[in-house]
C-alpha cells in the first residue's frame, strides 16, 4: 500500500468491497467505478393500518395505480410502534404480509418487508412488545431502554434470528433493516455498555473495564490515551453491528439465496460509519446486491435550513458506499404524516436535494399511520407523481458519480475527537463542522477524494496520524484560529503561516484589507455583533513573511484593534491555507463576504474548483466529477425570492449547457465569456425554493 492509499484510507476515503454483481431492476452494473442507473429507485413505505384489511390495502393499491409509476415498489413495515414485537405477532404479520405482497405484485410493484424493529428503538407500547429474558440497551451509567436490546447478547441474536427467518419465508422481493441497528436511543442515550458487552471488549482488547473505569478512561487523563481506548471503542461498535449482519445475512440468504437485504442509516459516527464493511457483509458470499436508505431528521418544513442540513447528512453517508450499491433511496419521512406539516413541493425538493447529494431514488415514508381514507393525501401523490420524471433524469444523469468541491473534514474516526479536553465524551454530538458556506454557492463534497480544499475545524485533526495531516496541508485548507492553534501545538506551524495571537469577545468588526482576493470590497467591513451571537474575533500574528492578512478587526470607534483576523498563506509545499478567526463559519450572507470567501476558496484551489456561483444568491450546489467527458451538477435556489440572472462559472472549454428545470423542460445556455478556465454561464430565473439539472454539452 503507498502513501497516498495509506491516507487516503485514514482519510476515511476509501470505500470497497468486491464488485458485486447487480440484478436491481434500475441498474445495470459496468464494473464497481461506474455502474449505469437508467431511472431513479422509488418506493414507498407504508404502516401496518395500511395494510392490516383487505379493503384498506385495496384502497391503497388503487391510489397508487391512479398514480402509476410514482413508485417500483412497495415496502411493508412489520410493526407500528418501535420496540421488537412478539414473535408470535412478527409469525402472524408475516403470514397476512406474504398474501398482500403478492396481491402488490399483481399491481406491478416490488414488494419488501421493512423490519421496523430488530433491537428496538425506544420505549413506546411496552405492554404488547416483546418481554422476557432479554438483555437490554444499557449507558455508560448502567440505566437501561426497556425498549432496546443488546445485540451482543445471545437470546437477542435468537429473537433476530427468527424474525429474520419468518420474514425470509414470507417470500419478499427484499428486506429492509431499519435504523433502530445503532446506539443510541431514548431516553438513555448512547450504548451498549451492559456487563455482556464489556465482557466482549475485554476480549476484543485483553484489557478488563467496568463501567466506571471505562468512562474514567474515556475522559480522564492524557489525550493519546483518550482517543485510543475511544478509537478502540469504536471498532467494537463496528464489530457489534458486523456480528449482528453476519446472523442477518446467513439467516436470510440460507433460506433464499439471492434476496437483497437493506439497511437504513444516519449520521453514524459513534457507530464507526463502517457501512462499506457492513455492505459487504450483507452481499454475502454470492455478493447479492445491498440497498442503502440514508436518513436523518426533517419532518416538517418549519425550519428550511434543515433541508439541506439532512441533504448533507445524506451525502455523506452515500460517500462511504462502495459504487456498486446503485439502489441508494434516501428516506423521505414525515413523521406523524400530518399532511400540512410539509408541504407537497417540500417532499418531491427533498427527494431532489439527496439525490443531488448522492442518492438514487428516494424511499417515501409520508402516508397516514392511521387506518383511515387517504383522500387528503392525493395531491401529494399527484405532486410526486409529476415529479417522477426529473427524480429520473437526475437519477440517470448523476448515477454513482462522485461528489466534487469543498470537503468538510470528517473520517470514520472523527467522533473521537468530541469533548476532548473535558466534559463527557458521550456527549459529544456530530463532529463535523456546521456552516455557511455551501448556502452561498460554494460546491459540497463529502470525501476527501474528490475535494479541491478542505475544510478544518478544532480538534478534526486528531483523528489523523501526523503523515496524513501533512498530505492535507500540501493542498488547500480553510481552518478556524482553534484548528490553527491544534496544528501548530502539533508542529506544523511552518506549513500554517499564522500563530493565534489572543481573542475579544465583544465589540469587535471585520474590516476587509486591500488584499487582491477582495477585490472591489477593500474596506467593506462585517459587524456579527459578538454582543448578541457569542464568537471569540481572533488576532493573528505571522509567522512567515509571505503570509497575507485579509482582514483586521476595527471597534465601534472604528479605531484599529488587530492587524489581522483572518489570512492567507502559500507554504513551502505548495499548499495554500486560509485562517479565519472571525466568525469563521455563520454571517457569509452579504454580498462582500461571500464575494471574498469565492475568491479566498477558488485560490486555495488553485483554479480546480469545478464550479461556483458567482452571483448573490442563496444556492446550494453539488458538481459531479465528469463521466465521459462530461460535466453534470444540481442546485437549489434555497431562497424564497425569484433569483434572476443566476451566473454559474463552470471548469470547462465547452461553452454549452443544458438546464432542466423540475417539469424536465430543457433550455440551451451559451457562454457568455470567460475568466481564467471558468466559462460563465447566465440563469435567467430560477423560481423559490426550485431545482435545476445542469449538464455540459
Ligand atoms: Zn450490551
């Protein structure tokens, strides 16, 4: 293994198993690079009130023919509240479920069992779920959920196993695991630490803990000991869940040999993130082909940013897979399905927005979990039945393709990185960095195979050995002043070019400098109000000559306080990095400082930035790298307002585009001229809260 597949693997880049041989109905594999997807993998998830009667599940079967080809297939949950059900209700199911996916099939529909619960989510409708001799999910302070298992214990992994062999016998086309397959579930938080489970990590490791002592190690002491025993911990979440597919997968596939198994996820770093392993596994020995159903929380529309919140959630749960995972349906959930908490043009943007990130379909939970007519569910269905077409074409056109842009650092082992200096580590919540960035038409990427620049905030960097954090530094790199300080307590300050010099937090303005990379903005300046939204506005001081500053910090006076807050700097690698030390992730939304972060992010690329928008406009963006020569990408104008004259600078000779917008209506776009090795392509309008398809000539 060279030195640059050695990190780019603990970059947590590297995905793949062997080729898997491909027989989804949408897809035809070509090789493990580049599988052929001919239309998006649709399906809808439907409760147990849909399909318990007959008349119901006539009257749904009838509303999705009057809609044909909204979905391919039809995904039946086992149960409808979320702990493990009895497995004398799971047998009964299964027997009613077996008539009515063959009854879906005559309808022309796929038809799978969604296994809702296999250790159970949470505490719900305790008194008919399953009891007994069970393990249950238990925190690092020995509390448990009644409504969780223990997957490690082996009268749970007989209940998992029979349910999994009844819902085999049942003869579905597939079978979904849900997400319950994680830790960390109501009310007790992140598991599993019952005496079974830190028995199996004392094997795993040779080294005893109770429950106390491994809290102590996890958050006591010096900071290498800190992250090895939670890297180790880490691998044992991995090892847990690999141990719980490998029953899956034999139980299911003895029975019948090519049934496809999915799995639904999150953002699942205290997990590991292991889904390339977990994949392969499920393939099993025949290498069956896997689905994927990545997830995350947007139930409602109250709060738009959590739109593409979950869209960057999704991609990069998708960047982990290996390329011959083709059926990628993102979950679409409204949960409790009240039917005004997200509108209609919300869910089909939605579906859009995950398979801009990565996806190839989407999998739509969003009818009623009530055993009542559906009538208020059809112009719904009428909005997604309209919509098929573009979720096609956008699935045809972006297949596996990876992602190109701006890499949000995070790899399998970032979440042990979390409260590292104090506090508890079980707390820690998602490692990754939150911000800005993307909204102002700055392209996403979510592995750092296919990034341009990197984005670095904290503690990242522990999670990478010294080798890899050098190979980062020779590219281009956009850091906080805490990431700065974390990099050259370590010994890379010659390769950062600034040092943190002391920070205020209050009464402090950004104040552009008349650098090149600001342009016409010289002198703009930008007042966050460190009196209502708390930040640190950093000094810093150079520690190379050639680095540039780019702002300095101004008072209310409009007295001069800091030579420099944020800065730029060529290293003696040729690497290119960018500091900001104020407000360095949130307030990009005016025109001067989102002008200057597209400059600041186009030189750190050194021109390979594979697009942007140059306009004002609010606009998320996912740029495909090429397939056969040719350039595809997606963004949505997250805006309410109209955007007119959206000005799209694309990495290309050609100087022709297509744009689709959601009825799959084509407009021809010349370039209107260069600059440097962009074209620049002019959108006339794009509607509120629209996507458009863009693909080169
Ligand atoms: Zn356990």
């Amino acid at each position: 293994m060279n030195k640059f597949f050695v990190a780019l693997s603990f970059l947590g880049l590297i995905g793949c198993g062997p080729s898997m041989r491909s027989s989804n109905s949408t897809a035809v594999s070509t090789g493990p690079t580049n599988p052929k997807i001919d239309k998006a993998s649709i399906s809808f998830r439907i409760g147990v009130p849909l399909w318990s009667s007959q008349k119901r599940f006539e009257e749904v079967l009838n509303l999705f023919d009057k809609y044909k080809g909204v979905t391919d297939e039809i995904s039946f949950f086992t149960s409808a509240t979320h702990p493990p059900i009895p497995i004398d209700v799971f047998r009964e199911r299964a027997g009613i479920l077996k008539a009515r996916m063959a009854e879906a099939r005559k309808h022309g529909y796929k038809a799978g069992i969604n296994i809702l619960s296999t250790i159970g989510h949470h505490n719900e409708n305790l008194d008919n779920s399953l009891k007994g001799d069970y393990i249950n999910m238990t925190n690092i302070d020995g509390q448990i959920c009644k409504g969780s298992f223990c997957p490690n214990d082996d009268r749970v992994r007989e209940y998992v196993r029979i349910i999994y062999e009844l819902t085999a016998k049942a003869n579905p086309d597939y079978i979904w695991v849900d997400d319950d397959v994680r830790f960390g579930h109501m009310p007790i938080g992140l598991g599993c630490f019952c005496d079974n489970c830190l028995s199996v990590f004392q094997k795993e490791l040779g080294v005893k803990y109770t429950r106390e002592s491994l809290k102590s190690a996890f958050n006591d002491g010096e900071t290498e000991q800190k992250l090895k025993v939670r890297a180790e911990w880490l691998q044992h979440n991995r090892n847990t869940i690999s141990r719980l597919f490998t029953l899956i997968e034999q139980t299911v596939h003895k029975i019948s040999p090519d049934m496809q198994i999915g799995f639904m996820t999150g953002d699942r770093f205290y997990e590991g993130y292991d889904f390339d392993n977990w994949a392969k596994i499920l393939a099993g020995p025949k290498h069956t082909p896997v689905m994927w159903r990545p997830g995350g929380g947007y139930y409602n529309d109250n709060t738009t940013s959590e739109l593409v919140g979950k869209s960057h959630d999704v991609g990069r749960q998708v960047s982990v897979l290996p390329q011959d995972v083709v059926s990628i349906q993102s979950e679409i959930e409204n949960f409790p399905y009240q039917r005004l908490k997200k509108a209609a043009n919300s869910v089909a943007l939605e579906a859009c927005s995950h398979i801009a990130a990565g996806c190839t379909g989407a999998a739509f939970n969003v009818l009623s979990f009530y055993d009542e007519p559906l009538d208020e569910y059809e112009p719904l269905m009428a909005k997604l039945s309209e919509s098929r077409p573009f979720f096609d074409l956008m699935a045809s056109t972006l297949g596996r393709s990876p992602i190109s842009g701006i890499h949000t650092f995070w790899n399998k082992d970032s979440y042990i990185t979390g409260k590292i200096e104090e506090g508890n580590w079980l707390s820690a919540g998602n490692p990754v960095v939150n911000h800005d960035l993307y909204s102002i038409g700055l392209p996403a990427s979510y592995s750092g195979n296919a990034s341009k620049v990197t984005i670095l905030g904290k503690d990242n960097v522990l999670a990478l050995p010294k080798f890899v954090i050098k190979i980062l530094l020779e590219g281009g790199v956009y850091m906080d002043a805490q990431a700065l300080n974390q990099l050259n307590k370590m010994g890379f300050g010659e390769l950062t070019g600034f040092e943190p010099a002391g920070s205020d937090n209050v009464d402090r303005i950004e104040k552009f400098t008349n650098d090149p990379l600001n342009g016409i903005y010289s002198g703009r300046q930008r007042d966050n109000r460190q009196s209502f939204w708390k930040s640190e506005a950093w000094t810093l001081r150079r520690t190379d000559e050639k680095a540039r500053f780019l702002s300095s910090l101004v008072d209310y006076s409009c007295k001069d306080v800091s030579e420099c807050t944020s800065g730029v700097f060529e290293n003696k690698l040729g690497g290119r990095i960018c500091v900001s030390g104020y407000y360095p992730w949130t307030f990009m939304e005016n025109q001067s400082k989102g002008s200057q972060m597209k400059s600041v992010f186009r030189w750190l690329s050194r021109e390979t930035l594979p697009a942007y928008i140059s306009s004002f406009h609010k606009v998320n963006l996912w740029v495909r790298e090429p397939q056969n020569g040719r350039i595809a990408l997606a963004f949505t104008n997250s805006s309410f307002d109209a955007a007119q004259n959206v000005t799209l600078m694309l990495r290309t000779e050609n100087r022709t585009i297509k744009v689709y917008d959601m009825r799959c209506r084509e407009s021809v776009i010349q370039s209107s001229g260069t600059d440097g090795s962009y074209q620049k392509f002019v959108i006339p309008v794009v509607d509120p809260w629209q996507m458009r398809l863009v693909m080169c000539e």
